[in-house]
C-alpha cells in the first residue's frame, strides 16, 4: 500500500512530561488506520502536529513524498487534511449553512453552498437541511454538520477524535457505513477512538502509543479487544466486578419532576420519577440532548426544583442549593469536565477544593486549608492514576482522560450517601473505564446509591442493576439490566414509555 502521510521522528516535549518519542509510522492511501492508546499517551498532541496546531520539536513529515509541514490548521486543510474535534465547534444560534461556512476559506454564496451541502449530504447518507438552526440539531445531526464541512473540502485525509461518543448503534452504522464509501473513494482515514470493537469492526491498521512511543502497529481485525487494550496499556485488564448483595432502603427519590430548559436550545423535563435504593446503581441511557444535563442539574441543585418533587433520604431538598445537597450527601459530577466539572485555569488543589471544601473540612474559622486541599488532591492522583506532574498543575494542561479520572476521583473519595453522574467515562482509554467503572461498583457496595448517566449502552449493562431510557424530557419505567435486550432498550431510547409501564405493571 503506498503511503499517504509518513511520520519520521516526531518528538515534543513539554515541562516535565514528553508528549511524543521519536513517533514514527505510515498512513496508507485510502485505509483507516487507527491510533490507540491511553489517556495521556500522546494521541491528541500528535494529531495535532498533523493538523498544524502544533510544531513538532524534532521529526519531520512527509505527504505523497513530499515535505510536509503545516504551521497552522489553514495550511494543513490547503494540503488535503481535515479534522472532526471530539468537541463540536459549532454555534448553536446559526443554521447548517452558516455554520459550514464559517469553516471554509473561501465558501461559495449562501443558495450554492446550501445545494452542495444538500448534494453531499445525501450522497453520503448524512441527510442534512442546511436551514436548521444548529441549536435544534440532535448530537448525531451535529456531527454531521461537522464531517459535511470537511468533505465539502475534499480532503485527502479525515481525522477523526471519538467519533462516535455521542452517537446511537443505528448512527453508529450510517457513519462506519459514510466512511467505508469515502475509502473506496480513496480518502484515508485517521481514526482514534477508546471503543475496541468499534476499531476490529472498521479499521485496516491500528498503530499503538504508551506513554509517548510506538509500542505496536497490527491488523486489528486479527485481535480481540482484550488483546488491543493490553497493548495499550502493558498489562492484563480485569473486567469490572461486584459481589452480589442485598438492596437497603430508598435513599433518592424524584416525584413527577418537571422544568423548563436552563436555555433556548434545552429539553423540558416532563413528570420525571425515579427511586435509587443504598447500594443500587441506577443506569440511565439516551441519545444526547434528551434531557440529561437538566435532569444533572436539577440533582445537583444547580437548578432549582419545585418544592416535594426531590427527595434524600426522606427529607425535601427541592428548594435546597449545591453546597447544602453536598453536605447531606449527594454529589454530583458533570459531563462538561472542563469549563463545568473543572475550572481550567485553576490548580488541581483548587479544584480538589471547590467542591470538597465541605466534606472534607477544608475551611476552618473562615480560613482555607490548603496543606489539606494538596493532600486531598494529592491522593485523588494517587488512587485514580491521573497523569500529572503533580496537584499545582492547571486542570486544562490535563489530556481529557486524565481530567475525566480526576473528577470522578474527587466526588467517589467524598464518601458519598448519593452518586449522580453524567457520562463518566467519556473519552477515557479501556483501563481508566474499567478503573472507574470498578471504582463506581465498589462505592455502591459500601453503600451508596449511584446513579449513572451514559450514551455508553455497553457501559450501562455492565454495571447497572436497573435501566431506564430518558426520551425527549421524560424518563421510561426503569427495567431490570440483566437480560435486557439492544432491540428492547432501542425502542425504550425511542420513547416507548407505554410499553414500558405496561409491561412494569404485568
């Protein structure tokens, strides 16, 4: 296979960690090659060498045999490489066609651009009306808007970053099925992503990072998921366990909530009721936008409820604020690590901090603790191997992963009474899932009533003991996890509420 892309070389630093070690491999014309690795391997800081964000210290490049060495995202785009950011960059107040055009260098007029987005749209089965206001647009139809704005570029290499995090199983398959017509079309295809079946099921070649330096490249249709996440991180992996026990008393408990969205482009919560039991985890599944982060919200108490619809453990806290809620133990950690969960400018200490300050006895007589604030942020490093220099380390100089364990980390070493959280293992590598997924069992074990909430279906049935499926504001009858079926929670995640409480009543 002749080589579209070869990288010599690549090595960058930064203050006490190497990114990239002397990174060398090809990417052949008209493959999807998969980069693997874990959180904090050096997948982001390489790919954004490719995409000109980032100037390697040593290494070279070379595109079609010839020097290649982009010193920005312009330049790499006028070299035929394109990139979808696991983090839309879109603004949600325009429409498709605004929003396409404001990623091109030069976008032809308003009528000409809608009819080309229309065209390739549909040509690749990523059907898109270019008059829709973004805001509107399920996280799915999003990321299409995101790979039609590359394709309208004719790339000849597509970078994708977790494509498929925020996407349903019948999404999942229209995508894996756009990109497998763009290869035969002859495009290659860089894709990184944490789901290993996704990668045996797409991928002609899988080039592995650990810590920074090649440690492998295969056929990855040629190994298990076990054997590609052992390469990645140079051990056996244990899979999540929990030892069975019996269920105590109601611990959480939500009365026909409902509310209004925070924002224009948000979903009502209707009538939404539910029960969490000590030592329960609760799994909640949905397509994003469907009302998880207003249902995090309205636990954490970031917005407030009507009164006699929020119950902990038998008392009302509808109307009580976030420090309050924390104080009587429920805790609750956010998708948005950064910027919502973390604050990014701030140490690790100060977000330790943060949200610790209360159960942790951090403040004393109007005075912060900060040799406690250190040693608690300290020991969240420790017990959930975040990768960092150390507790002084701004929150955004973390990889996403690292930041992702870290938040989790905080809130499980609280002791919590109550546990809610929103995708906690989003965009972490299968060691930091499985950790945190262990860490999750094990708090329910000791107790605690967890609640999860998760795109990840396959996350969901591994560690809840009831599922229910959240649909257009509303929550369906939760459903015992063992033996639920792909096709019985599709239909739940479709909405199928009045099957659901039938067949809760039968």
């Amino acid at each position: 296979m002749t080589a579209l892309l070869t990288l010599d070389g690549l090595t960058k630093a930064y203050p006490g960690v190497i990114a990239n070690d002397d990174v060398s491999f090809a990417i052949g014309g008209a493959e999807i090659h998969a980069l693997l690795g874990e959180n904090g391997a050096g997948k982001s800081t390489l790919v954004k060498m490719i995409y000109g964000l980032v100037k390697p210290d040593r290494g070279h490049m070379q595109m079609n045999g010839a020097a290649y060495a982009p010193t920005d995202p312009r330049a790499a785009r006028a070299d035929g490489v394109a990139m979808v950011f696991q983090h839309f960059s879109l603004f949600d107040a325009l429409d498709v066609a605004e929003n396409v055009a404001l990623g091109m260098e030069n976008p032809p007029k308003r009528g000409q651009l809608a009819a080309r987005i229309r065209e390739v749209s549909t040509e690749y089965g990523l059907p898109l009306d270019p008059s829709r206001i973004v805001g509107d647009l399920s996280a799915g139809e999003r990321q299409r808007v995101e790979i039609i704005r590359c394709l309208l570029q004719d790339p000849k290499l597509l970078i994708m970053d977790e494509p498929t995090s925020v996407l349903t199983p019948q999404e999942v398959e229209i995508l894996f099925a756009t990109l497998r017509k763009l290869r035969a079309e002859g495009t290659s295809i860089l894709y990184i992503s944490h789901k290993l079946e996704e990668i045996r099921a797409l991928c002609d070649t899988a080039t592995v990072l650990r810590l920074g330096k090649v440690v492998g490249c295969c056929d990855p249709r040629e190994r298990s998921a076990g054997e590609l996440a052992e390469l990645m991180v140079g051990t056996k992996l244990t899979p999540p366990a929990r030892a069975a026990g019996e269920l105590g008393e109601t611990v959480l408990e939500l009365r026909d909530l409902t509310l209004p969205p925070a924002h224009a482009f948000g979903t009502t919560l209707r009538e939404v009721s539910l029960s969490v039991r000590t030592g329960e985890v609760l799994g909640i599944g949905g397509v994003a936008g469907n009302g998880q982060d207003e249902l995090l919200a309205a636990l954490s108490g970031e917005v407030s409820a009507p009164a006699g619809t929020i119950w902990l453990k038998g008392r009302d806290i509808a109307r009580s604020g976030p420090v309050q809620r924390r104080a009587e133990g429920l805790l609750t950690a956010p998708e948005e690590r950064l910027g919502h969960a973390a604050a990014p400018d701030m140490s690790l200490t100060e977000n330790a901090l943060l949200t610790g300050t209360v159960r942790e006895g951090l403040a004393r007589r109007g005075f912060l603790d900060w040799a406690g604030a250190r040693d608690f942020a300290g020991r969240i490093i420790d017990r959930f191997d975040v990768r960092t220099p150390g507790p002084h380390v701004a929150a955004r100089a973390l990889s996403g992963g690292n930041l992702q364990k870290f938040v989790i980390g905080r809130e499980i070493l609280q002791r919590p009474d109550v546990l809610v959280v929103n995708q906690p293992t989003w965009g972490v590598d299968a060691a930091a899932a499985a950790a945190i997924r262990q860490a999750l069992l094990d708090l329910a074990e000791q107790g605690a009533a967890v609640v999860v909430i998760s795109q990840d279906l396959d996350e969901l049935m591994e560690i809840s003991d009831r599922f229910a499926a959240l649909n257009g504001g509303r929550l369906g009858a939760p459903r015992p996890a063992r033996g639920l079926g792909m096709e019985e929670i599709g239909l739940m995640m479709g909405g199928a509420h009045d099957m659901e409480v039938a067949h809760a009543g039968s």
